[in-house]
C-alpha cells in the first residue's frame, strides 16, 4: 500500500495531506506509531483538511491514538485536551465521544507506565 501512495503522490492526482492521511493508517495498521503520528501531523498542518470535516476529525483522532501508544505523552495530553475543548465548543458530539475515549485510552497509558516505574528492581 505504501508504494501505492508513493505513485499517487508523485502523479499529483490527491493532495499531499490526503495521502499522508493514508500512510498514517498505514504504520497504524503496522503498529509503528511513532511513524503514524508524524504523517497524521503533517495532514492535520495543510489547512484544506479542514475543508472536509470527516477527514479533519478522522485525522485528529488518528493524531491523538498515536501520540499515546508512540509514548508522547505530553503532546497526546494537549491534544485531547485542546480538541475536546474544540469539540464541545462547536457541539460536534461524535468528536467530543471520540476525544472521551482517547482521554481513556490516555489515562489507561499513563497508568501503565506509572505501575512500570514504581515496580521494584526498576
């Protein structure tokens, strides 16, 4: 699927920020978070994504799924802070649902890496 997206990339037929929105998906589904959560940013940084509300709110949450499970904690607990705040501002319920579970999935994180530390012969 990669060098799929590479070819479509290169023939100029979608834009750049759909593409990396794919990629993203893809390392998702390889369990390389860390290489999923920068293909999500750079989607989210083009301004156009914001044009199709589906896409900008799949990619955020795409966003926040995989700065928590690539271990960037900080900037997962800003982003689900900053669009839960977005979404209950603008009454996008299904955003503000979706934003709720990753606060979950956030907590659920920060809880195992607490038990991890103060487990003795760490």
């Amino acid at each position: 699927m990669l060098n799929r997206l590479d070819s479509l990339e290169k023939s100029g037929f979608q834009p750049t920020y759909k593409i990396d929105f794919l990629r993203s998906y893809a390392y998702y589904s390889m369990s390389r978070y860390s290489i999923a959560y920068d293909y999500a940013l750079s989607a989210i940084k083009d301004e156009r994504v914001k044009d199709d509300e589906t896409l900008y709110n799949r990619a955020i949450v795409l966003l926040a799924e995989n700065a928590i499970y690539s271990y960037r904690i900080e900037e997962a607990c800003n982003i689900v802070t900053n669009v839960l705040r977005y979404a209950e501002e603008s009454g996008n319920e299904v955003l503000t649902g979706n934003m709720l579970f990753m606060e979950g999935l956030l907590y659920r994180k920060i809880n195992s890496l607490d038990k991890r530390v103060s487990q003795p012969g760490n």
